[in-house]
C-alpha cells in the first residue's frame, strides 16, 4: 500500500521500500509461517472456511481498487464476482474443471462484465455510478433468476465437477480442505500483488488523479472515463478469478452470489477493513463471516453484531480495523508522518 | 429401556471380541458412543424472509425434545440450531460446520427448497444421517435424492397434484385460472397441478404470475374480476399470501370466486391467524392439518405453549424429532452403522403427527396422507384449517428408472 487516502482529500504515497523496515525474506518467511499455521491447527471445515475468507477477500481486494482509489462506490460488484463463478460452474460441466481453465474463465468474464459495465457507468461518479451500477447489477440477477435452463434459476447449479490441478505427472483432485485452502492462498497472494502494482503504476496513479482532482487531470490531456474504465477492468477481473474459485468451495452457486446484496456486503467488508489499505479486504471479510458463522450460533440477531461493528468502524476507525488498533496501541507513526 | 441398554451393549462387545481383531477395537468406541450425548444439527432460517416459519420449526423441534426429557433412546440429546438466512451458500456453510466443526450426529431441518438443494451434496459426501424437515422442490425426492437424506415431509408434487384431482372433482371441468408467485416452488406447484387437472380433462384459463414480495395485486385481481373463473389455483406462501388474500376481499373476491392453493397459501399459524376472516372459504391441500386426527394432542400442546395453533412448519420441527426419535430408537441409540439405520428406518412406518408415514426406498420421501382443508369458522369463531377429505398414502413419482 504505497498510497494512503487520508480522509482529507489529500493523498500521501510514497514508495513501499521507504514505509517498510522488514527485509523481503522476512517477509516471506512469516507470510510463509502464516500460511502453514492454520494447516498445522485447523480441520477441514476450517481450512474451508478460510478458503472462503480468502476468495471474497480477494474479491473486496478488487472493489477496493474502485472504491478505495477511484473514489467508485459501486453495487454491482458481485455482478463480476458471481457472473464468473456463474460462468466457471457452467464451464466446468463441459470442459472439467481444471484450475486454470477455470481460472481464465472466471477472468475473462470478469472484464467482459465490467467492460460492459464500463461502457454504462464510466461517466458517472458518486451517488450516479452507485445507482447505474446498482441497475446493472439487478438486471444481470434477473437473468440469473429467471434463466432456469442454464443458471438453475433460483435453486442455482450444483452437482459440477470437482476443481482440479494438472501437474505434468498427475491430475489432483482439489476437493479437500487443505487443497483449496492453498488454492486461495495462491489465489489472494497473487491478486494482491496484482492489484499493489496496478495502483503504483502510472495508470492507478492517473486513477487517484481522476478522484482527487478531476479537472486538473482533464486538463492534463487525461481522458476520465477510459482511466475509470481500464480500473473497471483490472477490477473485474481480480473479482472474475475470485469468481472463479468460488463455487468449488461448496460445490454449488445461486444468484445470491449476484445479488446486490452481496456487493453490499463487499462494501461493508472493506469498510471494516479499511478502504484503500487493500490488505484491509481479507481483514474485512474475516471479520464479517466471522461474526455471520460464529456469532450467529448464539443468537438471532448476529445482524445487529455486524451493524454495530460496521458503526463503531466508521466512528471511531474510519481507516478501518488493523490502522484503527494500531493507533489505539500507540503506534501511531502514520499520524506522524502526516504531521 | 435404560435398563436392557448396557445388556445389549455387553452381549454386542462380547461378540465384538470373539470377531476380528478390527472390530475389537472398534469397539470400545461404540460402547462408548451409546454414552455420549447425542447431537441433533438443525439449520433453519431465523432471518431473512422465512423467519417466523424457522422459529415454528425450532420450537416445534423443542417442543418435542423437552416432552422427552431431552433424551431419545436412553441418549442425552444436545440440540444445535443454525441460522441459514434462506440463503444458500450460507445453508452450506453451517451444514459443513455442524458436521465438520460440532461433529453433529444428525443433520435436520431447512425450509428453503434452494438450500435443500444447495446442501444436498455436502451431505452426501459426508455420508451424514440428514432429515430434510421441509424443502420441498420435486426434484428433492427425484434426480437430488441421496442415500441417506431422509425426507419426512411433502414435494411440491403431492401438493398440486392432489390440488388437481380435488378441483376437478369437485369445483368444475372449466372455468379454472391460475396465479402464482414468479420463483421455482410457484412455478412447480402451478406447473403440476395444471399436469394433473388437463390429464383428467379440464380446461385452464387465463396463468397469471406475479414476482415474489409482490406488494399491489391490483392489477391481477382486476384481470380476474375481469375473466370471472369458476376458481382459481393459487400458489403464494408467507406474507405474500396474507397480502394476497387481503386484497382479494378489498376486492370484493373472497366468497365470489372460489380459491384453492398449497397449503402454504393458508397456513394455519403463518397466514389464516393474521388474516383471518379473509381466509374463510378458502380451500387448500397440504400434508398438514391442525384439525387432522393424528395431530389433536399436538395441535392443543402447540396452541398451549405458542397461544396460536400450529402450522406446516411448527408440526414439522416436531415430526422431524418424532422421526429421527424412531430411526434412533429402532438401532438402540447407536447410529454408528448408517446402513442398519437407514434399514429400520425404511422397514415401516412412523406414527407422525402428520399422520402415519412409511418411506419410499428409492427416494427415502416420506409418503404422505394429503388433506384437503377447508378453512371454517372454529371454537371461538377462529378460523381453522377443517379436513374435508383426505388422500391416502400420496407417494411422489419419484426418480424415473
């Protein structure tokens, strides 16, 4: 995270190597300590669950992307999300469902949807890129809903191969917990780094740009709209591999998956997490099937538990969870650089 | 019973260790699975759109534990109640928690037929003892029936189909519509009872649909005061239905034009109890009745603890207990054999307060009593679900061979 929006409009960002004391190796090797730790410790449901932690995080990464630095609140997010796991799950039934076959396809429909999208909402901003999108998004569940022969309308689809790896030797099966755990391990690190040199790049600069000081970037000679697009698409395609992964966690998918209420529940999420901090969408979503799964188990009305959380967030964290505790803690190091 | 238990567990270790060395060790896990409590799963929705009918179902499942003491076949019962939001995905996700997580003995309950089939795969690939207390989609019992989820409870089928054969019977040969709720069990009901009513020779009007959570039904009704049908086949459920059958007497409807519908349209708890006289006249066929024999000690035991009388849902968390009860005692409290259980299971009939309910081998579906209500003023001027007729042993036509 090289660029860091301070709630003020104005934009610190500065090269990641200047911010970060660790080593690269050190790095690693935790990443790799924090990988293993749930393998050592967890049973496959968890490892599941964790699978699944990963996979809508990843997808909160990529609405991150527009919400975070392109100022883009969006709620027909899950269209990307979900239309590839539609698509993924469709794919599978007649070609197999080897990983990387499911992969492209969850991309590729990824940034199709959101070209198309694109094409409706790139001129728009705020309050009107949230409706259109909004529109979209509910006209792409519709068709789901009602195009029994091929989505399974409101029963969804299951019953599909099981997600597969072809190594040069053998073809193994990842239907296990342990397997897909790793799977979305791969799946988020990859898609972390991916979206990390899209906003260091010049194009997720241009992308700041466009939210900070649009008509300076006019002026510029910047054409809006098709920076806000190429976001889309990068976007929509981090969402679409997300996608792609999805319904093999479960061995189902239903419209629910594209539902609006699901790009609802991406924004709260990365609200929790911290918007613009990336690494916040796994924090998020964490916290949020966390509390649905567990809290849930105690009581009715866990809805309330999320609603307070998300509140409390943006009262008193509105940076989100991890740089909220952090300067709770003291270390506030952000706060001074800013000073 | 707590006194032939440890006979039976002694003379079954006894003859364990005369057998192979691996059934030795098996053992001592069995004798001592007959100690541990059992855990009953129950996923069912308390929020999202089916709430109130999820908290029936978890009390009427309570309802039965408490009137056994909170044991079953001498075993300590520990109840787990999850909420799947009648979503899906979510349905999966505490389905794989109490089997992966809780390490539940019996997985039961669901009212969305979307989760049922959602979760229908997970279940199987876990081998796990499954009692679907109400999901009801056709295909549930046909090409999504699975070895071990057992099904006490109706399809959309026996509903429309019995539907069919009733209107045409006895509400005429012509002058029949049809309006249902715009989503896969609507669609199913309508779609089998129109099957069977053509089959038999009558003739259908004008098919109206309207999309779930339909708040105005003006329009509609304005086309069937228009059309002026002899009756109509209906399918709507929950507040959709209270506000469909509202606004048919706003219409001036009610009473003039005779409806038939599942019977979740007149339900007893969820809908005739909060629309009230607005329900009267209105005929239904379900696999439950407040008023059917079976369920007189239920239906006052219910009406005592809950101030309201039961419905679908509520009868069906206790059948669900007066099932998994039968399949549990008939192996002696020891489900470590699921083959054996499944056997017993099978092997005859269960006295449900549903009514008495054998299952189908191919499908583990419970075949059903169907019982044509009609909903009359009660004691107290209330309206309740009367049973006029009953079809016996309705039985789903299953996976085709």
């Amino acid at each position: 995270m090289s660029s860091i929006a301070d709630g003020t409009g104005r934009v610190e960002t500065r090269p990641a190597s200047q911010r970060r004391s660790l080593p690269v190796t050190a790095k690693l090797a935790l990443l790799a300590l924090a990988t293993a730790v749930p393998l050592l410790f967890a049973g496959d449901y968890q490892l599941r669950f964790l699978a699944e932690i990963l996979i809508i995080g990843t997808a909160v990464l990529s609405l991150d992307l527009l919400v975070g630095f392109g100022g883009l609140v969006s709620l027909g997010h899950a269209v990307f999300f979900g239309g590839a796991a539609y698509a993924a799950a469709i794919a599978s039934q007649a070609l197999g469902a080897d990983i990387v076959v499911m992969l492209a396809v969850g991309i590729v429909t990824g940034m199709v949807a959101a070209l198309l999208m694109g094409i409706v909402v790139m001129r728009t901003i705020a309050l009107f890129f949230l409706i259109l999108s909004l529109i979209v998004g509910q006209i792409v569940w519709e068709v789901v809903f009602h195009w029994r022969e091929v989505t399974g309308g409101a029963d969804g689809l299951r019953g599909f191969p099981v997600l597969t790896l072809h190594t040069g030797f053998a073809t193994i099966p990842l239907n296990n917990g342990v397997a897909l755990y790793l799977a979305s391990v791969v799946l988020a690190l990859a898609a972390y780094l991916a979206a990390r040199s899209f906003v260091t790049a010049p194009i997720g600069r241009a992308l700041l740009g466009t939210r900070e000081r649009q008509l300076r970037m006019s002026a510029l000679g910047y054409s809006i709209p098709r920076i806000r697009l190429m976001a889309l698409v990068a976007s929509g395609a981090i969402a679409g591999a997300a996608g792609a992964l999805y319904p093999f966690v479960n061995q189902y998918v239903g419209p629910n998956a594209v539902h609006w209420t699901m790009s609802a529940m991406m924004i709260i999420m990365l609200v929790i997490g911290g918007v613009g901090s990336l690494y916040g969408a796994f924090i998020g979503s964490a916290i949020y099937l966390g509390i649905q799964t567990y809290v849930s188990s105690y009581t009715d009305r866990w809805q309330l538990v999320v609603g307070l959380v998300f509140v409390l967030t943006v009262m008193i964290m509105p940076k989100g969870v991890v740089a909220g505790l952090k300067a709770a803690f003291g270390r506030r190091k952000d706060a001074e650089r800013r000073s | 019973m707590t006194e032939r238990f440890p006979l039976s567990r002694r003379d079954f270790i006894a003859s364990a260790g005369a057998a192979a060395l691996t059934s030795a060790i098996a053992a001592p896990a069995l004798a001592q699975s007959a100690n541990k409590p059992l855990k009953i799963g129950m996923v069912t929705s308390l929020s999202g759109p089916f709430t109130a009918l999820g908290e029936s179902m978890r009390a009427g499942m309570q309802m039965f534990l408490a009137e056994n003491g909170g044991k079953l076949a001498g075993r300590a019962v520990e109840l787990i109640v999850e909420d799947d939001q009648a979503k899906p995905d979510e349905g999966v996700r505490k389905f794989r928690k109490l089997l992966g997580q809780d390490n539940v003995d019996i997985v039961s309950g669901v009212i969305s037929s979307a989760v049922a089939l959602a979760v229908r795969d997970v279940v199987t690939e876990a081998k796990a003892l499954t009692f679907i207390s109400a999901g009801s989609a056709n295909d549930l019992a046909r090409k999504a029936a699975s070895p071990f989820v057992f099904r006490p409870t109706k399809t959309n089928w026996m509903l429309g189909h019995t539907a069919g054969l009733w209107a045409y019977e006895k509400l005429g040969k012509t002058g029949c519509m049809t309006i249902g709720a715009d989503y896969a069990a609507g669609r199913e009901y309508i779609g089998d009872f129109v099957a069977t009513y053509q089959q038999q020779g009558g003739k259908v009007g004008k098919q109206l649909w309207a999309p779930l959570g339909t708040t105005d039904f003006g329009p509609l009704l304005t086309t069937i005061a228009a059309e002026k049908p002899e009756f109509i086949y209906s399918f709507f459920a929950g507040s959709d239905a209270v506000r469909f059958l509202r606004q048919m007497r706003e219409y001036r409807l009610s009473g003039k034009v005779k409806l038939i519908g599942g019977g979740a349209l007149f339900d007893q708890e969820d809908v005739v109890s909060a629309v009230k006289e607005a329900a009267l006249g209105g005929l239904n066929t379900c696999n439950q009745s407040p008023t059917a024999p079976s369920s007189a000690a239920f239906t006052k035991a219910y009406q005592a603890a809950r101030n309201v009388m039961p419905g679908e849902m509520g009868t069906a968390g206790y059948v669900t207990g007066q099932v998994i009860k039968a399949a549990v005692e008939r192996v002696q409290g020891d489900l470590s054999n699921k083959e054996k259980v499944k056997e017993a299971l099978l092997a005859r009939e269960v006295e449900t307060v549903f009514g008495p309910m054998p299952f189908d081998p191919r499908n583990n579906q419970a075949i059903l009593d169907i019982y044509v209500n009609e909903i009359k003023e009660g004691a107290g001027g209330v309206p309740v679900n009367q049973v006029i007729h009953t079809y016996k042993a309705v039985r789903d036509p299953g996976p085709v061979a």
